[in-house]
C-alpha cells in the first residue's frame, strides 16, 4: 500500500520529532525505524551508529529478517569489502540517499551484501542512507525489501533524505547525552580477548567480560562467538583487510572503535595478530581499554560541531599555548585566534579558556582532578 502525502508528512513529523527527544542511540535507530515502516513498506532493516573518529561501526540493530548469522557476516566480511568504501564515499560526495539499483546499475548481484547475505534470504531492493555532518559519519539506516516487491519510489526516496538530516542530528546528539563515566583508579588496565580463526573466544579476561556485558545482552555461548558486541567484529575485520598483501602498506595503521557503554563509560578497541606456533595457530587479539581524555576531547568537540581550525585552536589552548603563540604556530592573526575560540565557547556553551577545556577533557572524566 502506498502511503498519501499526509501519511508520510505525518511519518516524518514523528520521526523527527523522536531524533530530538534524548533518546540513546540503539533507542533511536529503532524508533525511528519503526516510524518509517508505517509510510514506507519494507521487510528489514539495518541501523547502525559509527565512531566518527575512525568511520567504523560502534552499534548494528537490525529485525527479526536479519539475525545473528547475518550480522556477524556483515561485520566481518561484507562491510569491510565493500560497504566501509561505498559509505565514505556518500559521506565525501554529501549523498545522504541512494538507491541499491541505482548504484548496481539494476543488477543488485553487484552488490557483495545481496550475494552473500540478503539475497540467500529472499530479499532484494534497498533503500540506502548514512547520517553525516561535514565529513563525519554518526550512522545510516537502509530499508530492505522481499525479493519480488517492486523498488522504492522517488517520494519513499525524498522522504528518507528528509529524514537524515534529523537523525544525523539525534544520533550527535547521543554522544552529548550521556558522558562519560569516571574511571576507578584500578579500571585503567586494558583488558584481552583472544579468539581463533573460528572467532571463537579462546582466552579472555574477567574483566574484558564485565566491560563487554555493559555493551550488550549476550547469551551463555558467547565464547562460541555468539552475540559478541558489533566493535569486536568490526576491530576482526579491520585486522584482516589491514593485513591482506594488497594492503600491507596499513597494516601499521589498523583503525580503533571508540564506543560507548549503557553505563556511561568510553571504552576503545584495538586489534593485533599473534604468530603462528607448533601447536598453536595465528590468533586475533582484542585488546579493550578505557578511552583517553585526547580521543574523547576530540569526539567531544566534533559532537559539538567545532570546526576543523577551531579544534586546532582548542588543541593548542589545552596545551597552555597563548594567543600570540597560536596565532604563530598556526599562521593567522590573533584576532583571528580570539574569534575562532569566541565561537568554540559558544558552541560549547561555556566562557573562558579554563571552562573549555575542563568541558571537553575532564568533565565526568577525573572528577578527581578538578576539585
């Protein structure tokens, strides 16, 4: 059934209205989901959240359509073959929607992911969106239909592209909503996952658990790999396409996922290889560790919307560096330096350097430290 227009305006209110309630990001990539499916016919979705630092995927819901086998397989192999490039790029050209027929020239079996995942299963057509402000990504959401049902239509199109905007905004917002918890003084130790090349947990800390638990609900199996959270997969997956031969010039540059806990804590995940033993084949190193106050102070300013040469700005004034000394080192003048940190202000909401600095890398970071 085609929606009227007044179905899908009233569609779009409600989305829109949800994407600036508060929600936290898996909340909001379902609601907003759930929205969609009464003005635009689909039978599954995905939705996903990104550490806009590095590009990779920090959250994947998806429906009863797409379970556990197909997400896993998503995360490993398909997003890091081609999805990963395919996004940047829509992000880079500032192409919030596109249709899967379109971008396969009508032969949707281009697509790695119709092959390998959503094809097996009966579905075909998909409406694909990523949510970005400048050149960060914070999520998308792509529609799918059964196989059989006609393609999305141009007025399903425009009312997805409305959407985005909004959602990129909620899920920014997300990030301000809940900061970052404080650290005890014995939680700064990074914890270890070992898994085989069946992803199977093989080694692992206690620690590493209770930190992956505050990520997600998983099952008794989950040292068979079953439910892991999305950052494990995504930091497997990178180490892989890292350390393929055709790639061997990144593989001192595997990217890390910064994510955030339901409790509030920022945790960072790096992935290493080990060598192969007599008795002992290569295995995937997990390693989890709380995020740093630079790689928060930075996802922080981003979430605010500082621009790129305000950020410089707020680097150097974290530094102790003086007006006279940023304005050398970054050659422009000082007046130019007091409006670029009279606007940082503002976006933060604070006034003066002290405050600004204490809002992006300290607070609800070391409470400790402040006093």
């Amino acid at each position: 059934m085609v929606a009227s227009t007044t179905l899908r305006d009233q569609g779009f209110s409600e989305a829109k209205r949800l994407c600036y309630t508060g929600l936290d990001t898996p909340t909001l990539l379902h609601e907003v989901a759930g929205r969609l499916r009464r003005v635009v016919p689909f039978e599954a979705y995905c939705a996903w959240s990104n550490d806009p630092l590095s590009g990779l995927m920090t959250h994947l819901g998806h429906d009863g359509v797409l379970g556990e086998k197909e997400g896993r397989t998503y995360l490993e192999h398909v997003y890091f073959e081609e999805d990963f490039d395919a996004q940047r790029s829509m992000v880079q050209r500032r192409l919030p929607v596109a249709l899967l027929s379109e971008a396969t020239g009508g032969k949707l079996e281009r697509a790695l992911r119709c092959r390998e995942i959503t094809g097996p299963i009966g579905l075909g057509y998909e409406l694909l969106s990523v949510c970005s402000m400048g050149k960060e990504q914070w999520g998308g959401i792509t529609l799918i239909r059964e196989r059989g049902r006609p393609d999305f239509e141009p007025r399903e199109v425009a009312l997805l592209r409305r959407i985005v905007p909004h959602l990129s905004s909620g899920l920014k917002a997300a990030v301000l909503a809940k900061e970052a918890s404080a650290e005890p003084a014995g939680e700064n130790i990074p914890r270890v996952l070992v898994l085989d090349d069946r992803g199977r947990v093989v080694q692992h800390t206690e620690s590493a658990e209770r930190w992956l638990r505050d990520l997600a609900d998983f099952a008794e199996g989950w040292q068979e790999g079953e439910g892991l959270p999305a950052p494990v997969w995504m930091v497997v997956g990178a180490l892989r396409k890292a350390l393929k031969p055709e790639t061997d010039t990144d593989a001192n540059g595997v990217p890390s996922v910064r994510v955030q806990t339901r409790s509030g804590r920022w945790l960072t995940f790096h992935g290493a290889r080990t060598e192969p033993r007599p008795d002992c084949g290569a295995e995937t190193m997990v390693i989890i560790e709380p995020s740093r106050p630079q790689e928060l102070a930075w996802l922080r300013a981003s979430a605010y919307g500082l621009s790129e040469r305000e950020r410089s700005v707020v680097d150097l004034v974290a530094q102790g560096a003086s007006t006279r000394e940023i304005s050398q080192t970054l050659y422009i003048a000082e007046y130019t330096v007091q409006d670029h940190l009279s606007h940082a202000f503002d976006k933060v909401g604070v006034r003066g350097r002290r405050s600004l600095i204490r809002r992006l890398f300290f607070d609800n970071l070391y409470p400790e430290l402040l006093g």
